[in-house]
C-alpha cells in the first residue's frame, strides 16, 4: 500500500470509528470496542506499522490509543459543529468528507 493510500484507508477507518463513536449512550465498553475495531483495521490497512528489529528480534510495542481517543472525538465534535445548524445530516458530512478523501488521497 502507497503512502497516500494507507492515509485514505486511515482517514475512512477514522471516520468509522467517529460514526459507531457515541458520546452519549454512556456505554464506554461500545466506544471501546469500536476504538479496538478501528485499531485493528488501522493496522490492517498498513496505517500502523511496527517493526522488529532484526539483530535482536525485539518488536517494539506503541500504543496509539490516546491519539486514536483524542482524534475520534475531536472529529465527532467537528461533525456534530458542522451538522448543528439542521441544514446537513451527520450521514452527509460523513458522505462529503469521504468523497473529498478519495479525491485529496491519490
């Protein structure tokens, strides 16, 4: 996977997680189990590499969860801004940001 194409696969993995993402259902273990889902479709898609290095065999271990956190619910409250005026949808938003990826990311 090229560089720009494991970021276009990254930013619509984000924007799954921001859909399943509910601020307000209160249910913690659903936004988590959505986080974990999208993690391991970052990594899946080639966003997230890690590597072992080969003289020692030793695999380094990073974890993304805070960044994955704090970007999924800044881009929900960017969703939620953009959509609270009652002229879009969040489907919509949704729909444009990814049309506008596919076109930005190649």
């Amino acid at each position: 996977m090229t560089d720009l194409s494991a970021a276009r696969a990254a930013a619509h993995i984000y924007l799954d997680a921001v859909t399943a993402y509910d601020n307000d259902s209160g249910d913690d273990g659903a936004n988590v189990a959505a986080m974990n889902v999208a993690f391991q479709r970052l990594a899946d898609a080639g966003a997230i590499a890690v590597r072992v290095e080969a003289r020692t065999g030793v695999r380094s271990v990073v974890d993304v969860t805070p960044l994955m956190a704090g970007v999924v619910v800044s881009m929900k409250w960017l969703v939620a801004r953009a959509t609270s005026h009652g002229r879009v949808s969040e489907e919509e938003v949704v729909a444009d940001l990814r049309a506008f990826l596919d076109e930005a990311l190649v």
